[in-house]
C-alpha cells in the first residue's frame, strides 16, 4: 500500500491509496455531463450524467439564434466545409429549407447541419486523431452557442494512457443544482479533474490519526489514536485542495477538545490501594506533575487532620506517595473518602476513581 504521513498539531496522519475508489460519475448524480473518449489500444467512447453521446446531440443544445436569419450563414461558415451552396442544395433536397418561408424551418436547418457535421467529424467519436477532431469540433460549436464547458486531454501515468474530456453544463444540468452563471467554466475544469483523479488512481484516504508523544530520553512514538477517524474517497493529489487534510484537521480539532473536556473534569489525585501484609497501602498520585503530594497531606482540615496521622507515611515523591494503614484502622478509608467527596469546593483536590481494596 502506497502511505505517506503528514503531521499535523502534535499529531501523525497515515495516507493511503484508495485502490477501490467509486467513479463519482457513475456513484453521484449531481456531477455535470461528460463526454469521454478512452485512447488506449481499443479506444472507446462513454457519456456520463446523460451526456451527448453524438454530434448530432451536440448541435441540437445549441440555441436556435445560431440558425437564425441573419446568423445561420455564419455558422456554415465558421463550421462546416461545404458551401452555402451545398449546404442549401441539402436542405431542398430534404425539403428543410426551400424558396422563401421554408427558411423559418429552423429544426431543420439544423438537421442538414448535422448531416453535414457527422460527415466531417463522424457521428460519434472514433479512432484517437478523429476523436481529437470530434471534441474540437463539439467544444468550438459549444461556445459558439454560450454554453460553458471544458475540453482537455487527461495522461496517466503509463505509456498511452490518455483520455479526451469534455464537461457540458447542458441547462438541464444547471436548473438541477442551481448552479451560477459565473462558476461555470470552474466546476467544468473541476469536473475533468475529479474524473482524471479517478481514471489515474489518484483517490486517497485516511488510514489513521495518532498522537505523537514524546518519552523521556525525546524519542517520539504513537500515542492515542483517534476514533472514526479513517475516511476514504479523497479525489486529486492535493490532500488539501480534496479536503482530505480539512477531515483530519476537523478530526484532531475534535479529539482535543474532548480531551480539554475531560481533563477540566478529571480530578487531580488518584488514590490506590493496594495489599501489604498485615497492612493496606494507600498509593496517592496527583494527576498533574505540578501537584504536590505532601501538600495533599498538610491540608488544613479539621476531619482530614483527625485521619491522616493513624496513616504511616512510607515514601513520596513531588506527585506520589505512599503510606500504609493498620487493619483495625479501616475505617479511615471510608473516611478518606467522604473527605474528599465533600471537602474540596475547588477542584483542588479530588478522587479520581472509587477506593478499591
């Protein structure tokens, strides 16, 4: 498996190839239509998101006005590589466009147009030079009629691996998802990047997230690791421009406040204890390094100070200490505990977990 590891805020993020990812043209329907011509040794053309599969499908989006009187003219010439003469002899002989009124017919004038277009161009894309000919012709006749799109040539990454593009923000498609008139052009590019990220294998996701904690001797190891954090389905090499890097940030933001969360409720002594022959040892740990075990037994309270001198104090440390009680003396855990249960207003001092024999 293809990984890689970016650290992020105290935190080690594993990346992986995603080798099973969905064609997001096939899984969603909210993509826009894309017309793709596959040019390896058995090229081959697929449509997507309803798509035209044809340039005869391609001309017949384009706005009437574009065979209009007055601009018809232009179009035959700016496209087709008959002349107008040609062009009207076809249009008598299929009765589209005689003498005089027949001129108004304008759906079939753009039937001859097609006839004329799929015999320069070929109905459907064919072979890598024609089909290179054929989404020329069909992005130029696009724009010609103001409908925003976008042609390219995606590579990967072996030789002869290549694939024509060509996203149609057909108006059907733009009443779908309300998109703006402005973004157009931008999410048609961004519609041939998330198919090419597909097409080339470059889909990614998050294996995990771990803490990075640091022992004594500054070696750095794997700490925690963060739940629900592995998503997969990141489309393009930009771990940041896919959003891949945003989901692991949202992650490790969450995961560092519920630790915030649990440590302003987490109380600051833990207490142990432990058997010790005819003795029971009572293990006292401040949570926090800053904390002072000798001061936890110092404090001044008057039911606190009546049962911890019947305690032998054994040993501490800064933050941990150990002291011993006599077994006729057992009471005094119960004690121990509801002092601190009841005496500590501030948050200073508290049971992390239940007394325990």
């Amino acid at each position: 498996m293809n990984t890689e590891t970016i650290e992020h805020d105290g935190y080690k993020i594993e990346i992986a190839q995603d080798f099973s990812p969905e064609n997001p043209f096939e899984a969603r329907d909210c993509e826009p239509p894309l017309v793709t011509y596959y040019g390896g040794r058995h090229g081959y053309a697929k449509s997507y998101q309803g798509a035209p599969e044809t340039i005869g499908d391609i001309v017949r989006l384009l706005p009437a006005s574009m065979f209009e009187r007055g601009e018809r003219v232009k179009t035959i010439k700016a496209n087709l590589n008959c002349t107008l003469r040609e062009f009207v002899a076809a249009s008598r002989d299929n009765r589209a466009w005689g003498i005089g009124p027949c001129f108004s017919n304008m759906g079939d004038c753009k039937e001859v147009f097609i006839s004329f277009a799929e015999s320069q161009v070929g109905q459907e894309p064919e072979g890598w030079r024609d089909a290179c000919n054929w989404f020329e012709f069909a992005e130029s006749l696009l724009k010609q009629g103001g409908i925003a799109c976008h042609h390219e040539q995606s590579n990967g990454y072996s030789q002869g691996d290549s694939t024509l593009l060509l996203a149609i923000a057909t108006p059907e498609w733009i009443a779908k998802v309300g998109a703006s008139p402005d973004s157009l052009p931008a999410q048609m590019k961004s519609a041939c990047d998330l198919y090419s990220a597909w097409a080339w294998g470059d889909v990614y996701g998050i294996v995990s997230i771990h803490e990075i904690v640091t022992d004594d001797e500054g070696n750095e190891t794997e700490g925690e690791e963060i739940e629900d954090a592995s998503v997969w389905g990141f489309y393009g090499r930009d771990h940041e421009t896919s959003g891949l890097l945003e989901s692991a940030r949202d992650s490790i933001a969450h995961h560092k406040r519920a630790k915030a969360e649990t440590a302003l409720n987490e109380p600051k002594m833990k207490i142990e204890l432990q058997a010790a022959s005819s003795h029971t040892m009572l293990h006292v740990v401040a949570s926090n390094p800053d904390e002072s075990c000798a001061d936890y037994f110092m404090v001044d309270s008057g039911e606190a100070q009546d049962l911890l001198p019947r305690l032998l104090v054994v040993a501490h440390t800064n933050n941990e200490l150990y002291a011993l009680a006599a077994p006729d003396e057992m009471d005094i855990l119960d004690g121990l505990k509801d002092w601190h249960e009841h005496s500590d207003e501030n948050g200073e001092i508290a049971l992390v977990k239940e007394l325990c024999l």
